[in-house]
C-alpha cells in the first residue's frame, strides 16, 4: 500500500510542480517532448494517445456498455416474403461482449498506466533541463535500446504474447466461471448471462440432480494421487536405474543409455496409443495372460469374478489405476534415468570413499548421500513434475479415452474414475460443451497448482541448504 501511495503521490507532485508543458501534457501526451524540442517523441506519443482512444470508443465501448447483462437482443431469423430471403437482426453476441469487454478493460489499465509514466517522464526531462543535463534525442534513444536498454528490447515482443495468449484467455475463462455458458446458452444464436457464484456452489453440491460434488472429490483425489506416485515413482527408478548402470562395465554403460536415449526419442502419444490396444480387453495382453493361465490364476485368488472374459486393464477402476501408474513408470523413467545420471557423476567422490572407509554399505550410502544430495538438486524440478503431472492430459487420455463409467453419479457430472481434473475439463467443453462448469474445474485446478508450489517451494529452498553440499 505504501508503494501505491507513492506511485500516485508523484504523480500528482508532477502535475502540481510542472512547468505549462507538464501540464499540456494532461490533454495532448506529446505535448511535454514538444517543449523540450523533442518532436519526434511527441509525435509518436500524440499518435499512440489518438490511436488508443479512438479504439476505446470505436470498438471496444460498444462492448464494455453491454458487460453487465452479456446482451440482450437474441438472434433471430425473419422470412421477407417479398424478397423471399431470411433477415437476421442486430443481435447481440455473449462470447463477444465478454471477450472484448475484458480486452477494452486491460486496454484501458495500460493506458492509464502509460498516461501516469508519461507525466512522470516530462516532469523529469523538465527537472534534467532546469539542471543543464543534456536531454537525450530521439536516435540516441533508439541507440540506447540497442545497448544499455537492450532487455527492454528482447522482452517487448514475448510480454506483448504472454499478455494476448496467456493472460487474456485466463480472465476469459475465470469470467465465464461465473456465467451460465452451456450446450443450452451456445453464441451467437442463444444468449448467455452472469450467474454469480452458482457455478462453484453446483461443484461442491450432491443432490438427486446434481452430482459435481461427489464427481469432485473423487477426481480431485484420484488427481493428487497420481501426481504424487507418478512422479516419485518414475523420480526414484530413475535414480535406482544410474546408480545400478553406473555400476556396470563401460559397453554396458553405453548400451543401457543408448537404448533409453532411443525409448525417449519414441514420440510418447504413439507409445500410448500402442499400450493402450495392447491392454485392451481384447488385445494382445489379455489372450496372452488367457492362453498362459494368468487369468484362471487371477479368478481363483479372487480378483477377478467366474463370468469375467478378459482382465480388466483399462476398463475397471482399481485395475486402470494401477495399470496408468505402471504404463507412466514405463514411459517416464528412462527420461529420469538420463537426468539422474548426469547429477550422480557430480557428487563427490571425497564423500563416498570416505563413507566406505566408516563402514558405510551400498545402502547406506545410497540413502545417506545419493539421495540427500539428488534431491537438493532435482527438488524445484520434482515440483514442477508433480504440477505437470496434475496436468498430464496425454497419459490419462490416451490410455482411457475408450474408459465407460457404470457410476451414475460419475456418469450424471460427465466424469469417470480415471479422470484427471485436466481431462475431466477436456470432457465437459469437447464432449458436452458445458464450458462453465470446466472453467470452474479449470480455476480450481489453478489454485491447487499454486498452493502446492508456494507450499513446497517455501519448504525445499528456505534456508541454508546450499551450505549443506559444500
């Protein structure tokens, strides 16, 4: 707050100790460089200032004006019998008012924030010339962008991308968290509107009707799960898989790296898609463990029924579970195996022998050192494996997109058991258009995905670890 009150503070200090061209420079931006001979500067910021207000009011307040409702003229088809043709009239487009309102709006911050820095810089090139300081002229300027303030440079263009792909559709899709944007309300035909917090209320309701509740939790339990065990398992096979290659003799070496370097080079959506008709109920896998017995073995233990054809690998929950985190194994450790080897060659090899020299076993060390020390340098890496595994839509999809619930209240939320809060948002817009519903799930995903990276962030690099290693 003190910042802010600051950032506003000099700027009123500005206007109020500013000569007459500070002053201009409320009603014409480039009015502060033309009197200090600075036209070129004043031009381009007349220009910029002309341009942005003409877009607010010509494109984009015919949008903003309608924010509050998301419209109210519905599309409708009139037959002129006398032209005999369809007319359509001047209806109004939700999906349009939302987007552009909120791009109107940031516009508008930007501006704001542009017209403040303005006033702040003339107010300094005045002070610089009271001094007798040289004022910088216009290819100088250009100079400086291409040495000293060569960052300014390289970040323009990718803060301008990040603003249009990233930040916009985010602020979309949290606005349409709070409206009522359905297979029922699809633009430009229907109309859609705010519907306030219903949306977050229905995801944590289980009634006869609505089921998101019950579908919610178990998918957000499913989820976090899988996070953990994909990414712990897949961490320590990886670490197991070097220390035991680094054993072996030189040309051993070499052909356990070459064939894993080979595995990853294997794009991972063919893998799956490959596993997942091998696993199938009737694939290659099930005649296998038919013919060699495995499935009169699995019903005489009991995990099967007497009625079953086939093991359900991919199509029962329980099975699909364990068979998804044995596939991610599969498909994720010789990427782990490669990381780990690279951080065990940099251990110090002081440190085992004088492990060895107190007695110290291959576990021991293993446990004492290897570990300690791979999970220094790996840990805002693992963070980051179990926030992309959150969202790992490729394993889950790939492997369960033929998955059918029997679960009605599964079934009812458009979710199944081996859902993923990421697929299950996939879901509900591709399958069944019910885009505030996934826009929910998508914010309460985010807010996971930040919680559990503050948390662990905070924990893993506070306080004076580096020291330990040294």
């Amino acid at each position: 707050m003190k910042k802010i009150g600051n950032y506003f503070k000099d700027f009123f200090t500005s206007i109020a100790k500013g000569d007459i061209w500070v002053k201009l420079s409320l009603l014409i931006m480039g009015a502060g460089y033309f009197g200090r001979k600075q036209f070129i500067r004043g031009i381009l910021m007349t220009l910029l200032e002309v341009g942005v207000i003409a877009s607010i009011f010509r494109v984009f307040a015919p949008y903003m004006s309608k924010l509050s409702t998301l419209g109210t003229v519905q599309r409708e088809e009139i037959f002129d019998p006398l032209t005999m043709q369809k007319t359509v009239n001047d209806f109004d487009n939700s999906l349009l008012i939302l987007l552009y309102g909120i791009i109107g709006i940031l516009v508008i911050i930007a501006f704001l924030a542009l017209y403040i820095a303005n006033i702040k810089t003339v107010y300094r090139l005045q002070k610089m010339q009271e001094e007798g300081e040289h004022l910088s002229t216009f290819k100088e300027d250009i100079v400086s962008f291409k040495n000293e303030r060569f960052h300014i440079t390289l970040l323009t263009l990718p803060s301008i991308g990040v603003i249009l792909i990233n930040i916009i559709p985010i602020l979309f899709m949290v606005g349409i968290a709070f409206t009522n944007y359905d297979e029922n309300h699809q633009p430009p035909t229907y109309l859609f509107t705010w519907v306030g917090f219903k949306n977050f209320v229905n995801l944590f309701t289980t009634s006869q009707t609505i089921t998101f509740g019950y579908a919610f939790v178990r998918v957000l339990v499913w989820t976090l799960i899988w996070a953990v065990l994909a990414t712990a398992t897949t961490f320590l096979g990886g670490i197991l898989l070097a220390q035991f290659i680094n054993h072996e003799d030189t040309k051993l070496k070499g052909m356990w790296r070459t064939l894993f370097v080979i595995t990853i080079g294997i794009p991972q959506f063919v893998t799956l898609l490959l596993i997942s008709k091998m696993f199938g109920d009737y694939g290659i896998v099930n005649t296998f463990c038919a013919n060699v017995g495995i499935l009169d073995f699995f019903k005489n233990i009991g995990l099967l029924g007497a009625g079953d054809a086939f093991i359900p690998f991919l199509s029962r929950p329980g099975w699909a579970h364990v068979t998804i985190i044995l596939v991610n194994i599969w498909v994720g450790i010789p990427y782990q195996m490669l990381v780990a080897t690279g951080i065990l060659m940099n251990i110090p090899s002081d440190q085992i022998e004088s492990a060895k020299i107190d007695g110290a076993n291959k576990f021991q060390i293993f446990w004492k050192i290897t570990m300690p020390y791979v999970m220094f340098i790996t840990g805002p890496s693992l963070i980051q494996s179990v926030i992309a595994n959150i969202n790992n839509f490729n394993v889950i999809y790939l492997l369960t997109y033929n998955y059918k619930t029997t679960n009605m209240s599964m079934a009812n939320s458009h979710a199944t058991e081996v859902d993923l809060l990421i697929t299950w948002l996939f879901r509900l817009t591709n399958e069944y258009s019910n885009f505030k519903m996934a826009s929910v799930i998508g914010i309460i995903t985010f807010i996971v995905c930040a919680a559990l990276s503050l948390l662990t962030f905070s924990r893993m690099i506070g306080g004076d670890k580096e020291g330990v290693y040294r």
